[in-house]
C-alpha cells in the first residue's frame, strides 16, 4: 500500500513539472474585457436609537445659597487733589455792636427829654436791645405817677410795643431808687444813624408831679444791635 501512494506521488510531481515547464515557454495571451458590475446589495437593518442630544436646554435649577462674603479688598490708591472751590458769599453775621451813654447829672425836669444817645446801626432787619440804669424819684405829691421811656428817632418803639417803667408813690415821700428799665425794638428798619432818647413824663390818667432823674450817680443807656427775633 505504501508503495503504490509513493508511486502516486511521484507521478503527480512529474505532471506538475511539465505543465510548469509548458507555461514558461508559451506566450502570454491579450487581456479580457472588463466584466460587468455586479447586482446590487440589499439595503442594511436600521440602526439603534442615538443618544440623547448634548445642545437641548433642560430646565432651571434651584437657586443656590448665598456665598460666603469675599474677604475686605485693599485700599485703593488716593484719588488726585481736586480743584477749590468757589468762594461763598459773605456771611451776614453782625457780632457785637453795641453803645452806653454815661452821665452823672442831677435832672429835676418833670416832662421833656432827659438823655439822647447816636447810635449807628448795622442792618436794616436787627432789633435794638435798650436799657437804662440810675436814681428815679417823685416827690411832694400823693398818689401820683411818673413814666420813664425810649424814643427811637422821635418815636416809641411799636414792634412788639413801647419800651417804658413808671414810679408810682400814695404818699408825700422823698425817696431816691435804682431802677433799671429795659426792652428790645424789632421794627427800626433802618441802617445808619439812630437817635436814642430816655424821656420823662406823666403817666395815663395822672396829673403832673415832680420828677427827678438821676440824684447822687451815675446814670447811662446801653443800646445793642441784635440778630432779628425767632419767630
């Protein structure tokens, strides 16, 4: 058996032989024509759904907790020097300005003007402060009366009223008193000169008495220029 598969073989190889040598030496034949496209193929299965796309906007979330305060930031640098400023307008204030009048004189008029001061006032809506200081008297009369006032430029203040003090006596006597008499005029509305003068005369419903202004001291008017009164 064995002999006869190695018989088999050898005569295989033989024909193998000659056929290879008959291709070496026979010529090479023209190419064919092209051959014809084929039946196409059938469509393919559809695929599997996609994923869910990355650009559709989903809905607001929940709002957030208030973040820590951030720590306090540095100084920033000094801005430039600004330019000045305009002046403003001149203040209106009118300090102190103020007068007495001082004399040491024994007075026995009964009626008329007894001192008159000049007094330069400031502004022209200031009020005037007055007053007077010194002896005062009415004698040989019973129950009779005496006024003391202020005229400013011939007239009683009227703003609020009349500045004025009266002595009054029921009896015959001779006795001689400091009296201080006192006020403030708010309607001098004039600037300059203002005539200031302390009188004496009758009181209201009274007859006349004797009057006596000054006995034994000295007796002066002050007068001071004021702001305007609060209203």
């Amino acid at each position: 058996m064995k002999l006869i598969f190695t018989v088999y073989l050898l005569i295989l190889t033989a024909l193998y032989l000659e056929v290879d040598a008959q291709s070496l030496t026979c010529p090479q034949g023209p190419q064919g024509n092209p051959g014809n496209n084929g039946v196409p193929g059938n469509n393919g299965m559809p695929g599997s759904p996609g994923r869910d796309g990355r650009d559709a906007k989903g809905e607001p979330g929940l709002k957030g907790d208030r973040g820590k305060a951030g720590p306090k930031g540095k100084r920033g640098e000094a801005g430039p020097k600004g330019d000045r400023g305009e002046s403003g307008p001149k203040g209106s204030c009118p300090g102190v300005n103020w007068k007495q009048c001082v004399w040491k004189r024994d007075d026995d008029k009964d009626i008329g003007l007894i001192q008159e001061c000049i007094f330069h006032k400031k502004n022209t809506n200031t009020s005037l402060r007055v007053f007077f200081d010194g002896t005062l008297r009415i004698y040989s009369c019973t129950s009779c009366c005496k006024r003391w006032y202020f005229t400013f430029n011939g007239a009683e203040c009227s703003g609020p009223m009349t500045i004025e003090g009266i002595v009054y006596t029921e009896t015959s006597n001779n006795i001689h008193r400091h009296r201080h008499i006192e006020g403030y005029c708010n309607n001098i509305a004039v600037k300059g000169k203002v005539r200031v003068g302390f009188w004496v005369g009758n009181c209201a419903n009274f007859g006349n008495a004797d009057a006596y202004t000054g006995w034994q001291a000295v007796s002066r008017i002050v007068i001071e220029e004021t702001s305007p009164e609060q209203i």
